[in-house]
C-alpha cells in the first residue's frame, strides 16, 4: 500500500471514530436529558401527591374540628341558650345599677355597685357549676344560698331603682335583673337525677345521720380505761343495739330475728343442782347467813326449811331490753381469780361458801356467784 493510500485509509478511520465518538456522546446527551426528565416528573408526582396529602389532612382537621364543635354543641344545647340569657340580663341590668351607684352615692364609685350586685350573684352561680361537676357528691348548700342571698339583694336594689318610675318599672327591673340566674340555677346548676338515684341519695343521708346518733349515744355509754401511766381510752360493749329515749339519746340492746343471741343462755332449772345445794347449805353453817330479803320464810313456828336459793341468792327479773354502760363484763376466769385473791388477802371479807357474800365482794351477778359457790363447794369436797 502507498504512502497516499495509507493516509486516505488513516483519514477515514479517524472519521469513522470522529462519527462513533459523535454518537455516543449523543446519545449520553439523550440519555441524560431522558433521566432529567424522568426525575422530574418523578418529582413533581411527589410535590403534587405531598400537596393532595396535605389538602386530604387539612380537610380530616376541618371535619374532626366540625365534628368535635357539633359534639359540643349537642352536648351543651342548654349552656348555649342560657349563658346568651345570663350576658343578656347583665347587659341589661349592671350598666342600670351603675347609674344608679353613681346616684346614690354621688361620685364615680357608684359604678362599681353592679360588681355586688350582679357579679357576686353569677360567680356563686359559677361555683356551684363548678363544684358539682368536680365532685357530685359534694354539698353545695351554701353556695347556693349565697346565690339566692345575693340573687335577692340584686333584685331589691332594681326593685328601689325601678321604684323611681313606678312599680311597674322597679317590678320589670328586678325581673330582668334575676332571670337569667333563676334559669341557670334551674337548668344547669341542678342537673334532675334518676327517681332511684334520688331514693339512694335519701337513704343514705339517713343511714349517715343515725350512725352518727348512734356513735353519739355510744361515746355518753362508755366506760373510760385508765391506764398506769394516767392515759385513758373508752371501752364500748359490741352488740346490737336501738336507740331509745324521748330524744333518741340512750341504747338499749336489740335482739336481730334470725340472728345468733350472743349473750349468755338462759338457765334452765337442775333439781341435781338444787338439791346439792340444799345439803351444802344445811352442812356449811349452823346460822344463816343474813339476806336482804329479810327473815327465812317458817310454817306455825316450826323449824326453817331451806329453799333453792335464799332472797339474796335469787336473780331478779330484767327488762327485756338492757342498758350498757357500768362495769366491762369479766370472764368467769377473771372472776375466779378476783375470788382467789379476795379469800387470800382477807378470808373473813369473803364467805366462799355464799353465793350473796361472792356477788356483794366481786359485784358480779348471782348466776356468776352461784357458779363460783359451787365450783368452791365442788373442789373442797
């Protein structure tokens, strides 16, 4: 090949590469301007599904702000026809009682006659919404008697105001001046309760007052402990129990149908009994003993006959219904080592062998000390 054939042949390929260079920058060129545009419209895709997303959550907004707001309104239907009531009727009657402050005391400071005359009416009103529906159990009886209180000295000094134009003025003048806390205390400050709910309420405003009666008449039926140290603290006698009394004032003890009787039961005649204590009386001594009851009974001056239980020894008949209040009641082993230590410190204070002689030493009842005679009796056999 010659020389000019080689250049021709170099000169072509150099074009060759001068085309394929050309193309493939080309086509980088489209290929670039292809993926700016797709990153485009990819991003104008996100700007208008961010901007539909926005407008979809600022409508959610709206609708849960409408929805809450319709709520409300439902749920406050009465507030928002009475509160307008109560501006309405102060509106109407503080600027009223202004001109009149400022007539009656001749300056400026009457102005201020409105802030007791109205204002103090509405904020009792106020806290009495108020603390009913913090706490609905909680009393709100004076509150609402300062309501009426100042809701009266309102209309009185509309009533005077009025009065300087006629009686229907002054009458109208204290209608208006009221109206609108008369109707905020009938509908929102007292809101009506269930008739069962109201029944419950009652109920339990009695149980309270008659246990705090009770509680009373049990702290006057106590019996007061005195410890070593000087303290002292009351000790009750647990049972059931009614109040008595003109005024309700005294406890007697109440016995429950159906209930297990708690006291002691009722003794029941023993002729096994009765007749060891016959024989134990005849053998113990050879006098007998002096009674209350005054002289043993005898037939035509014969000799005495003993009874089962001489005056002294026999229990007395008791009411129905007893009393607390007096001494605690002791054990019948308490009552055994009180007759132990009495015969040890001094046996001749105590006749052990006598049931009047233990009751009047330990005062403790005659079935208590007919009991203690007998186990004595029983054991120095």
């Amino acid at each position: 090949m010659s020389r000019a054939e080689q250049r021709r042949a170099d000169r072509m390929v150099a074009a060759e590469q001068s085309r394929l260079d050309a193309d493939a920058a080309s086509a980088r060129r489209i290929r670039e301007r292809e993926s700016l545009a797709e990153q485009s419209r990819r991003d104008e895709q996100l700007r208008a599904e961010q901007r539909q997303g926005e407008q979809a959550e600022r409508r959610a907004r709206r609708d849960a702000k409408r929805a809450k707001l319709r709520a409300w309104a439902a749920a406050n239907t009465v507030d928002l026809l009475i509160y307008p009531a109560v501006l309405i009727a102060f509106a109407m009657a503080g600027p009223s009682m202004a001109i009149y402050g400022a007539e009656v005391y001749g300056s400026a400071l009457g102005w201020l006659l409105p802030g007791i005359s109205e204002l103090l009416m509405l904020a009792f009103a106020v806290a009495v919404l108020i603390a009913r529906r913090q706490d609905a159990a909680r009393p709100v009886g004076m509150l609402q008697a300062g309501v009426w209180v100042f809701a009266a000295l309102s209309a009185g000094l509309n009533l005077l105001h009025g009065l300087d134009k006629g009686w229907s003025a002054g009458i109208v003048m204290a209608i208006v001046a009221v109206s609108g806390i008369v109707a905020h205390q009938l509908t929102l400050a007292t809101p009506p309760r269930p008739a069962a709910e109201r029944a419950a309420a009652r109920i339990a405003r009695r149980e309270a007052r008659k246990v705090a009666r009770v509680r009373r008449a049990a702290v006057r039926h106590a019996v007061a402990e005195i410890a070593e140290d000087g303290t002292a603290r009351l000790v009750y006698t647990p049972g059931r129990y009614v109040l008595t009394g003109r005024r309700g004032r005294r406890l007697e003890a109440a016995i429950v149908p159906g209930s297990a009787v708690e006291s002691d039961p009722i003794e029941l005649p023993d002729w096994d009994t009765a007749l060891a204590d016959l024989i134990a009386d005849a053998d113990s001594a050879g006098t007998p003993e002096p009674s209350t009851g005054g002289d043993e009974s005898a037939l035509s001056g014969g000799p005495s006959i003993g009874t089962l239980d001489r005056d002294g020894d026999q229990q007395k008949s008791s009411p129905d219904r007893a009393r607390i209040g007096g001494r605690v009641g002791r054990s019948i082993e308490q009552l055994r080592a009180e007759l132990a230590s009495a015969i040890e410190a001094d046996p001749t204070e105590v006749d052990p062998t006598s049931a009047e002689s233990i009751r009047k030493a330990l005062r403790c009842s005659p079935r208590r000390a007919r009991q203690l005679r007998d186990e004595h009796l029983g054991g120095s056999k």
